[in-house]
C-alpha cells in the first residue's frame, strides 16, 4: 500500500498546474519541490504571456495545448483563481513589407492551430492601436486572444488551490533517489529530504532538471538543455509605452526580443535566447543588455537604457523543439512532463489535462471530489483597486492602511496575507505582494518586511532569507 | 474633504524646517504628515558626528540634530503632526489624499510643500552584470540595519561607488568588526567629501580604488565575490587589469535620487536627469502653490544647508497663503 496515489515532483507552472488538476478527484497527492517555496525554479523568471497559440508549429503538442491553455485562462482559470489577467492582445510586426508572406504564414498556421480573430493590420491601424511603433515598422499580425499575467502568481493561485483540495506540499525537499517498488508491486519509493515517500505514480514536473529526475526513476533518457533568457524592467512610468505585446518575427530558436506588458504595469524587454551548459547561470550580462535594448529600441525607439529598473535571467529548460509528455513504459506509473519551455506558462492547465488523462490511462482511477472547491480567493492589491475600496477595506482591517512600501504601495497587511497564504522568503513576499520590486529595490522597506516576517513566522533574524537556506540576509544581531 | 491651510508632506529635516519657518512666517493650521513612525527622517540613521557645524556652531550626530527640530515641533501647537501618514494621491489643485492605519484622509490644501526627500540609485541604475545573490544592499539600507536595528549584514565588504553613505558604512562596519576590502569608484575622484575619505578610509586602512569598477557579482545564494578592473578615462576596461576580491556583502553607494513621483502625479514639470522639480528658483514647482524643498528639491552634501533652503520654502508658503484667501 502507497502513501500516495500521485507524488508531483516539481512545484512550478506545470507541478502546480497538474495538482490542482488532480485536486479535483478523491487522490492522495504529495507536491515535492527542491526550493523554498513553489515557483522558485523556472517559472518566476517567465515573461508572464498568454500566448494565443501562433508561432508554433502546426501539428505540434505545444501549439494544440497553447491555444487549449489560453482558453482555459480566458473562461475559467482566471476567474476561479482570482488571477489578474489582461488581455491586451498581440502584435508581431515587420520592417520591410517583402516580409509579409512570412506574417501570413504565421496567420495561417494560428488558424489552423484554432486561434481565432488574426489579422494583417498596416501602419494606419498601428498609428492609431500603437503609436509609440518606431518609424521602421511596417505592418503587423494582429493576434487579440494573447494576454498577460504574474507568472508567479499564477503558480501561487494554482499550488494554493491544490492545496485547500487537500493536496500536501513539501518545499525544500529536494528528490536525491527514487526506487521501483519491491516485489513488482507498481509504484516508487522517493526519497527527498532524507525521508522516504511511497507512490502509486510520479510526476515528473522537474523543469530544468526532469532529465535527472527521470533518470534517476528510470525512464527514458532525454537531455534538457538550459536556454538563457535576459530580461530587462522598466520604470512604471513608462507603464504606457505599449498597448500590445510587441513581437517582431520570431527565429528558429526563440520569439525575439519583445516588448512586454507586465500585469504589474512595468513593461518588460527581452529575453535573449542564449544556450547554456549550467543549469545554475543566471547571471546578466553587458552583451545581453545591449542585445536586449538594440531589439526593442528597434520597435520602439523611445526605451532608453535610464528606464530600466531591473533585470534578471531565466533559464527556459529545451529538450527538442516540442514538449515531452509521456508515460514511461519502461518505469510503469512514471509521467514525464518535460521541455516545457514556452508557451508552457500558458499551456499549463492544458498540460495538465493532458498529464490527468495519460494518468487515467495507465490505470489512475479519478473518481471525482464533490467537495472540491473550484475558487481561490483573490489576494488584496491596493494598487490595483480604486481609493474608494480601499478605504471600504481599512475600516475591516486597519493594517491595510499601514504602507510599507513606497514605491509599489504594498500594506503591511498585505504582507501579512502573502505569509499566510505561504511565502516563507523574502523573494516570496516580493513576488507575492510587488514589495521591494520598484524603483528603490527595498531600500526603505526591507528592515520592515523583515520585521513582519519575524513575527509571522517566529524566527530570528538571522534565519530570514532571500530565497531559502545559503540567502540569509544578516548575519549577526547585537542584542 | 477637509481643508487646511499648509500641508507639509515628509517630517525629515527639511518639512520639520519648512513648518517651523511658516509657523513663525504666521501659518496658524500646519499638518505634516510623515510616512515613518518618528520624525527626522534618515538624520535617525545617521549615528555619526557632523552635522550642525554651520547651523548650531556644534558637532551633533544625526538624531541629536533632529531632536533639536522635532522639539521645536512638538512645541507649536500650530503644526499639527501626522506618523505612519502615506501620501497616494497628489492633484495639480492641491487635493492630497493619504493613508494611515485605520484611514484614508483627503485634504484640500491651501498650499503644499513636498518635503520628500531622496532614495538611493540602486545596483540596477549602474547596471552591474551578475548573479543577485542575497548580500547586495544600498549602502544607506546597510546603515539602516546596522545603526537602527542592530543587524549585521556579513563578514567581508566590498563597497561600489564612493558616495559619503558608502564611505561612512566602511567605517562603521569596521567598528562593527567587519572586514571592508575595499572601495571601488569608476571616477578618477571619490564623489564624497574628502573629511570622509580621510577619516572613514584612510584612518582605517581601507584602500581606494579609484577609475576602478566592478565587472561581475559571483555567487548563487550570497554574495561569493566580484570582479574588478581598472578603467580608462571613458570608462572603458583596461585589459590585462582585472582581479576579484572574495566578500559576503556588496554595499552599493552611488549617488542619490530626489523622490519628485508625488509632484509627477500632480502634473509639475520634472527634469529627467536630475528627477528635480522645473521651477524659476529652488523651492518652486511649476505649479503656483506646491513648493519642494531639501533633498527633493536638489541632493545636498550638508543637512545644515538643508535646514536654511527649507525655511525659505516655509516662508514662501505663508507668503502664498497671505496673498490669497483661502
């Protein structure tokens, strides 16, 4: 007998994704992830894109499960989740009218995809949708079903979810073995943390490092290989620089430099798409600023290199050109849900259908929970309500009304919020809450949140990290 | 709506001045709200000596020097003083609207002064190539720590940019018993003032890197290390000059921002350089009524000086009140 009918191994997009799908059935579910805290791998440095679907290859997983996943977020996710999701639409534009049979192959391929509502628009159109376009644009695909969202919130909507249907979930337990089951009874044993979890089936959601995962539990064998991406935040005062999502035409190897916007309201430049052998390297680099700010100036050349406030790299984890989504036959009981690279993000909940199917296939039994509860109550964001709200919210709480941070104008209750709802690190209340991610980086509000931090969790300060045990932030308290 | 007559936003140096100067100028409704729960400002933070030479002919530290104000504050029942009050709202009519635990105020001003001061540039503005472990503080976030509440960051500091904050941390992490490896400038010249190269480096032994810069912050969880390399006069690298120095800590002194988003909000001209209020004179905004003074109006090297600009800006503020009827 298991402990578990499904143990995730991976509690990014896609981990986050399917045990909230599972969640819905009477399952017995492990979520395992090696960070601190859910969405710490390759999911917090997504560019946050709802893709519509275009810009995959016809035939392709991720193209039928991108435009699938942008259906789910557009008529159900967002809802049920309390997710902050815009739909501003896409533009993917040319500089030189000799490519537009390339746009209208694009176009093409979408449609047949079933993305819906494309179009060639030209420079008059752009004039009025998008006038911050630089004088080299010629025309554009205009794709209206694309949109934006906090990919980490996205994670953070989903593992909470997942975890009110009674899935657990386990941080910092990073999965050293992984063991068949004596006897042939089918199943693994999983060790993480120096402790042993007995399962029916695994899920391999483990981003960058689902080859290792996949070895170790003796599944096929696939290499994925990190593939860098810089981006680069601007100012939020540049918040209406672009209406769109700007794309221009996409490489072989990735979408290009785009100009995004963020549902935080800084637009994004980037990413570069630069393989890499470390599967640690997150490093910016001078060259990628300069690639990064040459590609979006070239759509828009008013960005300057002073608008930036930030920047950080993620990895995207490659293996191929599609996703692999697969039971193991060699290793009954082992999905592997790899090289979910982009449109991952958007084909999540997609995946995730896709990885309870391929379950229920190999012998899962989903009889479905009639207590599941489907919504998520949405976080408070003073910055996103109206004033009249707010003062509706600080006469139910006070603390609503105590601003820790300036420059995004995050509450102190807000904060408290984010650690009740789970964030355990510094990074986790910042990616929860938007506090220390403006213009001033935290340095008025840290010693602040550090504090609320202290007396939420009990800790010493000396125990507060950025992003789990090796950050901690201070070494030492005179007392 | 309520309406006051002067509403001074920020209790730092330069709104304690301001409002003392309009109150003696004949303000008689003063509210000065300040986003912190004490008055003063980052005067609170700076524990070492030097301020007030010029302004009281003695060498106060940085709270000893608040308190002077902040008693003549609490003495004036005409300045009525707001804590933990967190403007979000600035309109170009002078309608300010700001939090505080329990509420949300709105307030129809006669006049206003945005006392606001400055924030730090951060290692985003430079920008500085790397990983972002943690470890990497705004020097004045590193003094907030250490002087206010008593946390030591690490063990080995390398200090970006020679700002007098930056300066001042080396020694006072030295005192603290860290080690401060060194200070790396890209200038041919340290941007703070030379009593603070003397008396926070060289009497400690720091070395001084001047036309240096760092390339690179190595490290995954915390701060491991950084690359440094020597410069020509366009800041460009000198090959063949590079070397790193190991370290736990990465303070990031260089340079100040005045904090000008809420007189942004209220649709006054700001220049993009600077981030400085447009104005005919300092102290005034290009819009007639709202005035700017002390670290928002320009950086200032000396608090002393802040204090006497600043109550210029109180007195232009009760002249502006007494030509017009409110």
């Amino acid at each position: 007998m298991s402990d578990y009918d499904v143990l995730i191994i991976g509690a990014g997009i896609t981990g986050a994704a399917i045990a909230r799908e599972l969640s819905k059935f009477k399952l017995k579910i492990l979520l395992l992830d090696k960070e601190a805290e859910p969405a710490f791998g390759v999911s917090k440095s997504n560019s946050g894109i709802i893709h519509a679907g275009t810009q995959n290859p016809p035939g392709s997983l991720k193209g039928r499960l991108c435009v699938e996943g942008n259906r789910l977020m557009r008529e159900e996710m967002a809802k049920d989740l309390g997710l902050h999701f815009i739909q501003c639409g896409q533009l993917i534009v040319i500089f030189d009218l000799k490519d537009l049979p390339e746009l209208e192959k694009i176009r093409l391929e979408g449609e047949t995809l079933g993305v819906e509502d494309l179009r060639i628009v030209d420079r008059l159109w752009l004039n009025a949708h998008e006038p911050g376009l630089g004088p080299e644009v010629q025309a554009a695909l205009y794709v209206p079903s694309a949109g934006i969202i906090s990919p980490y919130r996205f994670v953070y909507a989903l593992v909470e979810n997942a975890v009110r249907n009674g899935v657990e979930l386990k941080t910092s337990h990073k999965v050293t073995a992984i063991k068949r089951l004596k006897g042939g009874e089918p199943g693994f044993e999983v060790t993480a943390a120096r402790q042993v979890f007995r399962t029916r089936f695994l899920v391999n959601a483990a981003g960058l490092f689902a080859d290792e995962v996949s070895a170790l539990a003796g599944g096929a064998d696939f290499k994925i290989t990190p593939r860098k991406g810089e981006e680069y935040l601007l100012d939020k005062k540049r918040e209406h620089i672009a209406n769109h999502i700007i794309f221009p035409l996409p490489t072989p190897d990735s979408k290009g430099i785009l100009i995004i916007r963020t549902s935080d309201g800084n637009p994004m430049i980037g990413p570069t798409a630069h393989a890499t052998e470390d599967k640690g390297d997150l490093s910016t680099t001078d060259e990628g600023l300069a690639e990064v700010l040459a590609g979006a100036r070239r759509m828009m050349p008013t960005i300057s290199k002073s608008d930036i406030i930030a920047y950080f790299s993620g990895l995207r984890p490659v293996c191929g050109h599609d996703f692999i989504i697969r039971h193991e036959d060699k290793a009954p009981g082992l999905v592997n849900v790899a090289g979910i690279q982009s449109p991952g993000l958007t084909a999540a909940p997609a995946i995730a259908n896709h990885a309870r199917d391929i379950l229920a296939d190999n012998g899962l039994e989903l009889i479905p929970r009639k207590d599941f509860h489907r919504n998520r109550e949405k976080p408070v964001h003073l910055l996103q309500i109206p004033l009249s709200k707010t003062r509706e919210l600080i006469k139910k709480e006070p603390a609503y009304g105590d601003i820790v941070c300036r420059c995004e104008m995050v509450s102190a209750q807000e904060i408290r919020d984010a650690i009740k709802r789970g964030a355990r690190t510094l990074d986790g209340v910042k990616f929860r809450t938007r506090a220390q991610s403006g213009r001033c980086h935290g340095g008025f509000c840290t010693t602040r949140i550090v504090k609320i931090m202290q007396e939420e969790l009990g800790l010493p300060v000396e125990e507060i990290t950025k992003r789990g045990p090796g950050s901690e932030l201070i070494m030492d308290e005179r007392k | 709506m309520t309406k006051r007559e002067l509403v001074i936003v920020g209790g730092g140096p330069a709104g304690m001045a301001a409002a003392l100067a309009a109150k003696e100028s004949g303000v008689r409704d003063i509210l000065l709200l300040e986003r912190d729960q004490h008055l003063g400002g980052i005067l609170n933070q700076c524990i070492h000596p030097g301020f007030g030479l010029h302004r009281f002919k003695a060498e106060l530290t940085g709270p000893e020097y608040a308190d002077r104000f902040i008693k003549m504050v609490k003495d004036s029942p005409e300045i009525q003083v707001s804590l933990r009050s967190f403007v979000v709202k600035l309109t170009g009519d002078k309608k300010i609207s700001y939090l505080k635990p329990g509420a949300l105020e709105e307030i129809e001003a006669g006049a206003i002064i945005l006392a606001t001061g400055c924030r730090e540039r951060t290692r985003e503005m430079i920008p500085i190539p790397g990983s972002r472990p943690a470890g990497i503080y705004p020097a004045g976030l590193a003094q907030k720590m250490i002087n206010m509440e008593g946390w030591i960051p690490g063990k080995e500091a390398v200090i970006v940019g020679s700002g007098d904050i930056g300066l001042i941390m080396a020694r006072r992490m030295v005192l603290e018993g860290m080690k401060v490896k060194a200070v790396i400038e890209i200038q041919k010249t340290s941007r703070g003032l030379v009593r603070n190269v003397v008396q926070c480096l060289e009497d400690y032994g720091i070395p001084l890197y001047l036309s240096h810069k760092i390339t690179k912050i190595y490290g995954a969880n915390r701060v491991e290390k950084v690359g440094v390399v020597e410069v020509d006069e366009n800041f460009n690298e000198k090959p063949g000059t590079g070397f790193e120095l190991s370290c736990d800590t990465v303070l990031i002194s260089v340079g100040l921002i005045p904090e000008n988003e809420l007189l942004e909000m209220a649709g006054a001209a700001i220049d993009r350089v600077t981030n400085t209020p447009v104005g005919p004179e300092v102290n005034l905004t290009s819009i007639p009524g709202i005035f700017a003074c002390g670290n928002a109006a320009k950086v200032y090297d000396l608090v002393d000086w802040v204090s006497r600009d600043s109550e210029k800006a109180g007195k232009m503020a009760a002249e502006y009140l007494g030509g017009k009827a409110l």
